[in-house]
C-alpha cells in the first residue's frame, strides 16, 4: 500500500511534482513509473527537472513536456515513448503526476485518450477532495 512518503518525485526552482494518489491509496503513475527501465525512469526525471527550472510564464521544451488537454489543463510529460499525464495543483506551482500511457505513433492514440480522460475525472476528483479537506487523508 502506498503512502505519504511516496508521494513526492522532484521539487525544482520553480515547479514541484508529486504522484496522484487515489481514494484508494494507490499511485497509478508510480506503479507504471516502476515498470518502465532505468532509462525510461531517467528520462521522466530528466523532463520533471528540466520543467522545474523554467521560470514562471516560460514554456518548457516541447520534446518533454506536451499540452493535451485545455480545460482543465492537462499535459504529458515525455520520456521516450512514455507518456504521463499531469494536472495543476489549484494551490501552488505543484503538478500533480497521474497516469500513463505508451505513444507509439504521431498523433495520441486511444489508449492516451482514455489516459486524457481519466486524468480529467481525477483532476474533478482532486479538486472535490481538496474542497472537502480530505485529499491526503487516506483510511
């Protein structure tokens, strides 16, 4: 079962990143993270870190970091073929990382459109719980 510990993946200068933890006490964008190869995982970390050094109203470069959806907003960060999908915490400069998906071709496929849409429903979700006061709470 996941925990409060496992919540955080990178604070950089300007941007945090933390794992979308459900209701349920789980991490999905973690539980993929831990799948993938060193390499892959280094190549996430090496987008969340570049994306935390780019100042305020900067854009990151595209090659780490996609807009997929605009309201709410909702973007991909890259590595390789990996796709994760990231929500903005309402708070602060944080992004909340919830889930994966593989990008095999040019354009999203369905797979990272379903990934889209559940990011979506989590980020109502998260801001449900945030109004409730409950979002880190977990039974």
């Amino acid at each position: 079962m996941r925990g409060s510990d496992d919540l955080s993946i990178h604070d950089g200068v300007h941007r945090s990143f933390e794992w979308y933890w459900s209701p349920e006490a789980i991490m999905p964008g973690l539980d993929a993270y831990e799948q993938m190869s060193k390499r892959d995982q280094d190549d996430f970390l090496a987008s969340v870190e570049h994306w935390g050094k780019v100042p305020p109203g900067g854009r990151p470069a595209q090659s780490r970091v996609n807009q997929e959806y605009e309201d709410p907003l909702i973007v991909a960060i890259k590595a390789g073929k990996q796709r994760f999908t990231a929500l903005r915490e309402e708070s602060g400069p944080t992004w909340i990382v919830c889930d994966h998906y593989l990008k095999e071709g040019r354009k999203r496929d369905k797979t990272g459109d379903r990934a889209v849409a559940r990011t979506i429903g989590r980020h109502t979700a998260y801001i449900d719980a945030i109004k409730r006061g409950n979002y880190y709470e977990r039974g």
